[in-house]
C-alpha cells in the first residue's frame, strides 16, 4: 500500500533484493490463537538489546519503526513514519509521523519519543549490540565517546516531525530505520522498568506481552489499538519455551502446535518431506544466511594469522552439508550468494588437512594445541560441532565441545578473551536488511568488537573499516554496481586475514500446522524470521 514512497526516494532500489516465490494460500481471516515452541528461552526483549534470531521476530511484533518492509519481502515501505523526504545531498532525512499512533500505555507517539529511543540505542552505557548502525547520524562519535548524551543530528522541530542530519551519505540509511534498534519506546516506561525493560516492554507494534513465565511460556495478545487496519491477523500467540525439537514435531502432528520454531530436526527431515501431510508442515525457504565458525583473534594462538588459516582448511564443510540433509550449501565468504556483492569468483580455503598441518607448524604448532569449541545446544549444532572437533583432531588440534544454551553461548562471545572458538549455527547470520554492509560492522568490523558485541572473533581492522565507510556512503544510485563491488572486495580481503571460517549458507526450513494460513515467505520472513504479524489461521 505504501510501493509509490519508496520509488519516490533517493536510494538504490537495486540494493534491494526481488520478493521469494508466491505460495498457494487461502484469504488471509481475522482471529484465532496459535502456539509456537523453542528449546531455548528468551532472554530480552528489549529493542537495543535483543539480537538473536529467535527473540528478533517477537520484537519486530511488539515495537514500531519509522520504516520497515511488507510482509515477505525486502520492500521498504514507512510504517511509524506517514511519509518522508531525503535531501539530493543525501544528508538529511526528514520524517512525517502518523496521526494516532500509539503505545500501549495509551499515550499518543511524538517526535521526542524518535529521538529518545535511537540515542538510547546508541549510548554505550545501554551496552546494546546495535550502535554502530546509526554511525552516519552527526554526533555519533561525541556520544558513543562519552562526550555528550544527545545526538546532534536528530532533531524533534515540533511533535509530529523528525529531521536526521547524517555526517556523510549512507546508502543503508532506511533500511537502519527499519530494524529493530531503532524500535521507538516511551521514556516513561523505560525508567519505570529499572533497568528491566527487556522483561516489561511497551511499544506501539501489532502485539502486547501479556504474560512471560520466565523458563515456561510468553503469551501475546492483539494490540487493538495498532495503527495498519487488519493487522495483525491472529488475536493470541503464545510460545511455550524449553521443548526439544523432535517432541515439538510430535506435538505439531498431533495438532498441539502450530509452528515449531527450531524447525524441523534433520534426522526427521526425509521422513515429514514424505509423508502424506509433508507438503501442508513444511515450509522450505533460501534466506541471506551464513554459518560460520568464529576464531577469536584477542586469544592465543588464534592470535596468529597462519593458525586461523589452517583452521579454515582443516573444516570439511560438506559432511557438515550432509548432517544437514543438504538443505545447506558451503560457504567460502561471508556473504551469502543471494546478497548483493557476493563474488562467484572467490574459492576461498580448499578442504586440505596437509595444507593444514604445514601452516601450524609454520605458527609453532607442529604437535597442534588445545582449544575450547563453543556451541548451542539444540540439535544438529552439537553434532556439527562434534563434526568440527573431529576435523580439528585431524589437524592436531584437540578441542573440547562446549554445547550450551543459546543466551549462553552469546554472553560468551560477546566477552572479550572468553570464548576461542563457536560454531554459529543455530542463531549463525541471517541478514537484519539485504544489504551488503550488515554481514561486516555488527560482526566483522570495530564496532562490533565491544562488550556484548556479536564480533565474536573481535577482529578489528580500521583500513577495512575506513573502505567500508566509503562504500556505504556511495548513496546515488547510478553507483549502485560500484558499491556492490566495493563490498565484495572488502569480504574477501577479509579472508585473507580468516577470523571466520564460512561454513554453510543453510535455507531455512519450519514446521506449521495445516490449520495455519499465509504464504511460506512469511514463515521465512527475509527481515523477520517468522512474521508474526501476517500469518493467520484458516477458519
């Protein structure tokens, strides 16, 4: 309903990527209740805080952005935002908020509430892993730096209009606005939840959180006072954490579930695709995603360049693909093949254990080391790690698998010096908007490298960072080709240095009941994981 505001605007519709394929689905109807389950619990739900992949679809749901996309695809629409202008220069943003639009606390949203909420993303004493995607906002560095506690490039000139005045183009700059950092939050609440806003949110979005039994259950209820008439379809989700994946699948068949949230199990895999309600419980769908193994370069010997070299030859990516069921392929680069800048070219690191063994011994290892492999624990990553450990044993490195819960193995790569090496898979990377620049600073550049960052490897290189920069400021569409290409460089540059391994771009693949309706793009939402707004239940 919005499509003629993103023609009219200044930024490279080329960076965006074509709808998935249209499944067979009956009318979307209005009501009913679902339940969904994940092994792991949910550990905020705070917007300037929460960044996995599990918890990221239940934020999206509960809080509004100025931006953000039609169901199912990457098309920017305004969503908080009536409508907007960009400046030719391509340094300032100037927003019209909706009429009426409101938290859930009753009050009416104003252009304050904007600011607030972005500068509250950006101050390092939040320790929210998403700063760095506002660093073209004027006075970013002032406030990440500890000078000042405002942002001087946001402006509120009166309550219904925000201005942003940008240090340099950034040609992601709308799609920032769409992700769940910048969610726009009261103030009020905030500060009446002291310090647990992640456990007590209040936003403006299509749900409200009714009820989290930490350990058990969330449940969420229509917000019947959201701005999109119609929306959302369903009037009650709850999602009921701590089941195991194949016991969710059982109840899903028996009718006791409605989306099984891990997925379906690969050693369960061929056996749903070939039953007779397979093509009614599964949705299968490509997304921008890479698994990868981290390799943290503040430890010893990760430290050394050549150990992280041999580590990515030691890696037999393809049994990895095969405990997979091939819903996989391998990865040789950070990005996936379906985001702009992906080089078909690059070989990356052959699978080659003698090669290996040759460049530890080169770094001082010829007996290899002992090492520590983090990982989830939700099935296949252990066994993938275990998969991992053996390839490393190969080489002579002995490392010990840690499989630990999802908010467990995050806390432990966002510490510095704390966690050697993890396997990804299971939250790995799945694309927050389909643009190059989001596979490199929240997880390969400086900004990243923090406290409660999500660079892992906290590998920090400031002339990449600079060349990054420089890319997204390229915000003119006529160079829309050479900013893609800028950024394919900058990936595979980043290879040389090999604080990654790639391992997999993996698809994603859900269990639905044959109650529930919407098309499978909104079961593998490309910004959303689950879509929770969309998906509804046949009637």
């Amino acid at each position: 309903m919005f499509k003629r505001w993103l023609r009219n605007s200044t930024v490279a519709t080329a960076l965006l990527l074509a709808p998935l394929p249209a499944f067979a689905q009956d009318a979307p109807k209005q009501g009913g209740e679902i339940v969904i389950t994940y092994k792991d619990d949910i550990a905020t739900l705070d917007p300037a805080i929460g960044y996995d992949w599990v918890n990221w679809s239940m934020i999206k749901s509960l809080f509004s952005r100025l931006m953000d996309y039609t169901p199912g695809t990457t098309e920017l629409v305004p969503s908080l935002a009536e409508s907007y202008e960009v400046a030719p220069d391509g340094l300032t943003y100037s927003f019209k908020l909706r009429k009426g639009a409101k938290f859930t606390n009753g009050r009416e949203i104003v252009a304050a509430d904007v600011k607030y909420s972005i500068e509250r993303a950006v101050d390092p004493k939040t320790q929210g892993p998403g700063a760095g995607f506002f660093g073209a906002i004027k006075g970013f560095d002032d406030l990440t730096g500890g000078k000042t506690t405002a942002l001087e490039g946001i402006e509120a000139p009166d309550a219904s209009t925000v201005v942003f005045h940008l240090s340099r183009p950034d040609a992601t700059f709308l799609h920032v606005l769409a992700v769940n950092f910048a969610s726009v939050v009261p103030k009020e609440a905030v500060e009446a939840a002291a310090g647990d806003f992640g456990k007590k949110p209040v936003g403006s979005g299509t749900f409200i959180l009714r009820d989290w039994t930490v350990g058990q259950s969330l449940t969420f209820e229509r917000n019947p006072d959201y701005f999109i008439k119609d929306m959302p379809r369903i009037d009650k989700f709850t999602v009921e954490v701590g089941q195991e994946p194949l016991v969710a699948l059982l109840r899903l068949q028996k009718g006791e579930v409605d989306i099984a949230g891990d997925g379906i199990p690969p050693a369960k895999f061929l056996e749903i695709k070939n039953s007779p309600e397979g093509a009614e419980i599964i949705v299968d769908g490509q997304q921008l995603h890479t698994g990868y193994l981290t390799l943290n370069t503040k430890v010893k010997p990760f430290d050394d360049v050549k150990v992280r070299q041999a580590v990515n030859m030691a890696i037999n990516k393809e049994r990895i693909t095969r405990i997979l069921n091939g819903r996989a392929t391998s990865a040789n680069q950070p990005l996936p093949p379906l985001m702009p800048g992906y080089d078909k070219g690059f070989t990356g690191y052959a699978f080659d254990v003698e090669k290996a063994k040759a460049l530890l011994a080169e770094a001082g290892h010829p007996d290899g080391f002992e090492t520590i492999l983090y990982s989830t624990n939700t099935d296949p990553q252990p066994r993938i790690a275990q998969a991992i450990q053996q390839d490393l044993a190969a080489v002579g490195i002995k490392a010990e698998v840690r499989a630990l819960a999802q908010a467990n193995v995050i806390a432990a790569g966002g510490t510095e010096g704390e966690a050697p090496m993890i396997w990804s898979g299971g939250m790995a990377w799945i694309a927050d908007f389909p643009d190059p620049s989001n596979f490199y600073g929240p997880i390969l550049g400086c900004s990243g490298a923090v406290q409660g960052g999500w660079n892992w490897s906290w590998y920090c290189n400031e002339d990449l960072d600079a060349r990054a920069v420089a890319a997204d400021s390229m915000s003119d569409p006529a160079k829309a080709a050479e900013r893609q290409a800028a950024w394919g460089k900058i990936f595979t540059d980043i290879m040389a240095d090999a604080p990654w391994v790639p391992v997999t771009n993996e698809r994603r693949v859900v269990a639905k009941s044959p109650r529930m309706g919407g098309a499978g793009e909104i079961y593998v939402d490309p910004t959303r994981v689950i879509n929770y707004d969309a998906i509804y239940v046949k009637q």
